[in-house]
C-alpha cells in the first residue's frame, strides 16, 4: 500500500518536472498554445495519479465557463477535458511555483475589489474556451440543482 502511493507520488513529480522543462524549451507564445500545454499537462498528471474523468454532455470549445471548485482536481480535470484559459485572482500570481505555472499556462488575471476590470471579454475567449471559478477560494458548495 504505502509503496504504492510512493510510486504514485513519484509519477506525479517525475510527470511535473518533465513538462516544466518542455514548458522552459518551448516558451509558447500565444495563450492557445499555452492552454494546450497546460491540458497535456493536466491530462498527464491525473494519469499518473490514476485519476479518471467522465464527462457527460457537449463540452464548451469558446466562450467562458463559470463554475466553482472544491480543490484543485476540479481544476485538473477541467483543463484536461479540452485545452482552456483560466481566470484567476491577481494572488495566485504571487504564489512560488504554482503563480509561474499559471502564467505559463496562459492564465488572465484579475484585480479584486472595486468592480474588477471593466472591460471586454480577452481575445482569448475567442480561441480556447476560458474557464472562472468565481468564489474567493476552495471551499465546500452546496450542490447545484436544476430546475
């Protein structure tokens, strides 16, 4: 048991350190490209963390998507299912190794407070579908219903 979740987590890193490089080698320039990294990425390490996706429905190829996150699977899974942008709090940024990744990553930043930005939806929308997850942080929402 224990050496299987150690093979697991060496999977996970091995799979983070590989793609980090390709990201440095590359350096893609346009936030499409990004986002296709990023969703290789994503696609990789819920592979090597056996983690599995099922997905009902059509899926949004342009356009935004808003929806809310419990942690940060949800995001894994998004971004795996088909290359997005991602809409971000200015703070994620600033974080060490995850705010280079999500600049990497094609992500949009957001000011919070005050209105946000006004201003029309990025050009991006237009090429992969953007992705926003409107509450201030992870945490347990109640479940959605349909009506």
């Amino acid at each position: 048991m224990i050496f299987r979740k150690l093979f697991r987590l060496v999977r996970v890193v091995l799979v983070f350190a590989y793609y980090i490089v390709e990201v440095i080698i590359r350096r893609p320039k346009t936030r499409a490209l990004r986002a296709a990294w990023l969703s290789r990425l994503c696609k990789s390490l819920m592979r090597a963390a056996n983690i599995t996706v099922s997905v009902e429905g059509p899926i949004p190829t342009q356009g935004a998507v808003i929806t809310n996150h419990l942690n940060l699977t949800d995001i894994l899974a998004h971004s795996a299912v088909n290359p997005c942008v991602f809409i971000s709090k200015m703070e994620v940024r600033k974080l060490p190794v995850m705010g280079w990744v999500s600049m990497m990553a094609g992500t949009l930043y957001v000011e919070r407070g005050a209105g946000g930005q006004q201003r029309r939806p990025p050009s991006a929308w237009r090429a992969t579908s953007a992705k926003a997850f409107p509450s201030s942080s992870s945490r347990k929402a109640p479940p959605a219903r349909a009506k």
